[in-house]
C-alpha cells in the first residue's frame, strides 16, 4: 500500500475535481442501437487526450457513462490461460503468486501501458493476487474493476453490508491498494438475485465509498432480463457488465425461434427495446465479456497451457482482432476485456483499436462469420447460455 501514489485521504480529496476533467474531455455522439449487426456500424469517433491513464494517440478511448472515466475501448480482462491450459486461474495456496506467474503478468501490465490500455477487469482472488504484484509501484497507471466471486452476491447468504465489505477489504488487501476504481460484484448467474438483495449491495457501496474505498458503483450479470430490470430501476449503477461477441445484434424485434428460450424466474425480457439503447439513454457505461466465447472461437483452445509462448498463429490472431472491431462497432460499448495471456495477445488486441478506422474488408468479415457461426452452432455445454446474448 505505500507504493500507491494516491493515499486514500488524497483519493477523497481529488476524486471530483478527477472526474470534473473527464467528463469535459467526454464523448457527446449518440448511440446506434438499432444496428442489426455489430460489423455494420462505425463506432464513436476519438476523444481528447486530457486526463486519459496512459493516452496512447493510437488508441480510441470511450466515457464510462456517468462515472467519467476514460476508458481505452479495448481493455483487459483479469482472465488469462493456466497450466491446465483452463481460461483462467482461480486461487494460490497460502495467496503466494508463483514467480513465473508474476514476470507474466507484470509484463502483460507493462504492454497495457505501453499500448494505451488503462482498464483492468478482475474476477478472482488469484487474479487479484497477481496483479496486485504487476501494478505494485504504479497502481494509479489503471483503472482497477473487481470483486471476487466465490464473495460476492452469487450466494445470497452474502447478500449484505458485512459480507460484502469483507469481499472489498480481501480485493484491496490481495491487490495491496487502499481503493477500486469500481466496484461491480457479480450477480448470480440465473437472474435471480432479489431488489433487497441488489438494495444492499447499493447499501454497500454508499459505505465504502463514504470510507475512500471504491469510486464508483458497477454490476455484472450473465442474465438479460435480470439486467434489463436492473437498468431501469437502480440509477446508482454506474455500469455494467455483461457477454458480447461478434454474434451478438441489438434488439429490435422479438428473438427469432432459433434463440433460446428465456428462462429467469421473477423478470420477463423487453422484446422491444435493446439494452444497447437503454444504457446510451441511462448514460451508464458497458463493458463487455466473452468476446471469443470464452476461447471456444480459437481452435487452440484446452491445447495451449500456461506458459504461453510466441505470437500465436496468424489466423487466431486475425480472428481476434476482427472480432474484437466488430463488437466495438456498437456505440453502446465502453471496452471489451478480452483475457490475454501474453504481450503479443496485448499488442495484437491494442491494433484492433488501432486500425479500426480503417474499416473491415468485405471478406475479412465473410471469414470472420463464417468461422463465428461454425463455432457458435457448436458451443460447448458450459456456453450454451451465451445463446440468450444474441440478441440484446
């Protein structure tokens, strides 16, 4: 903690005169919702460089709605590939990162910097762990979202001020920082968290924020209709987190009967509306997960284990950058997170944001749907439920 440059104290004092210089320099376009197909749109045009972490004039960065932040559309997911070659890492014993997992990530955090990346997005007490150990030094170079999951709200037995502070003092304690950026805990997966439940996580926040400890106020849910409920009743959140991939439309008309059927017990979905237009309306940021299916797109995926060597293959590199553009397309759409596991998957990230002006060829994007749709009609079991993001 006496590496971060921001004491808490200094934290409270500057936080709105920090947020008062974002928001001047913030992007004023309206949405394009109603786009059918996230390829088809152009996405928001580049903003000031004044108050923007690590502004690189390459890299596009977009307002997280009402927070301010300035947030580099392509960001970083907490996840990254394990020994098993699983998607992500989950815990340490005796919370001790391994010395090859902490060059690997503070190398990765390095290339964030350098690209222009400026968000972080952590789900577990070993991500929390490790890049506590990457950002010691320079904690204030990124914005920092996070909970753990295996604390947070998942459980409703947790579903209160005591327990979801213990689950923020364990994220500052394990990330050796005195502050969040934001707070967004994760939701239970199947929509069914209650109003009293989601009342005293906003309960939660008012305290900790009160007390210098988190900024700002966000939420992430695998369920639409849960979200779609959120959005419209809870101002307090600041934004929100939820699946996005190149297969994924705005909604315009009821699903098609292929979609899958809508199941969350208490809360239907708007057939009329897309959420996409609902957050622009709101002006309530979205960050956005599960850009390649949770590595389900790649054929590498389960056969590369950690440590990961070499810039991967040119196809699988392409296929990522391509669908990375897509889904960024869409105005509604802060940042995607997509986890990456080595320097060269950051700077082949960043050149999404990069080169996006530039447009997708005709065929580039007849390639990247036809190898989307080959592996969107065979999602595994675990992500069968993404099926419910098609249309949003």
């Amino acid at each position: 903690m006496k590496n971060d440059k921001l004491s808490r104290r200094a934290f409270m004092r500057n936080t709105s005169l920090a947020a008062a210089g974002t928001v001047a320099g913030a992007l004023t376009g309206k949405g394009q919702a109603e786009t059918k197909s996230c390829c088809s749109a152009p996405g928001p045009a580049q903003s000031s460089s004044a108050s923007i972490l690590n502004f690189n004039q390459k890299m596009h960065y977009r307002k997280l709605g009402k927070s301010g932040l300035m947030v580099s559309e392509v960001s970083l997911g907490g996840h990254w590939k394990n020994r098993n070659a699983g998607r992500y890492w989950d815990s340490f014993a005796n919370e001790k990162v391994p010395a090859d997992v902490a060059k690997n990530r503070t190398e990765v955090i390095s290339a964030c910097i350098d690209t222009g990346i400026n968000y972080l997005d952590i789900t577990t007490a070993a991500e929390c762990l490790s890049y506590g150990v990457a950002l010691k030094g320079r904690r204030e170079k990124m914005y920092v979202a996070a909970d753990i999951h295996n604390l947070g709200p998942r459980n409703s037995n947790f579903c209160n001020v005591k327990a979801q502070t213990h689950n923020v003092d364990t994220c500052l304690r394990m990330l050796q920082t005195d502050y969040l950026d934001i707070w967004r805990p994760q939701a239970k997966m199947n929509g069914s968290n209650t109003d009293a439940e989601v009342e005293s996580l906003i309960e939660t926040f008012q305290k900790l924020h009160k007390a210098g400890k988190v900024r700002h106020l966000g939420m992430s849910s695998h369920s639409r209709p849960w979200f779609e409920h959120i959005i419209g009743k809870y101002p307090e959140f600041e934004m929100f987190v939820f699946p996005c991939s190149a297969k994924t439309r705005a909604k315009g008309e009821a699903p098609i009967k292929g979609n899958v059927q809508e199941v969350n017990p208490g809360y239907g979905s708007d057939k009329t509306q897309s959420i996409f237009q609902k957050l622009i309306d709101k002006d309530v940021g979205l960050v956005t997960i599960k850009p390649y299916f949770g590595g389900d797109l790649f054929k590498s995926i389960g056969k590369v284990k950690f440590p990961v060597m070499g810039v991967g293959s040119k196809d699988e590199n392409d296929m990522a950058r391509l669908t990375l553009q897509c889904i960024l397309a869409n105005e509604a759409i802060t940042a995607s997170v997509p986890g990456l596991s080595t320097v060269y998957e950051v700077e082949n990230a960043a050149r999404a944001s990069y080169t996006r002006p530039l447009g997708v060829t005709a065929a580039e994007k007849e390639w990247l749907m036809r190898i989307t749709d080959e592996r969107w009609a065979n999602l595994p079991k675990e992500y069968e439920w993404l099926r419910d993001w098609e249309y949003v």
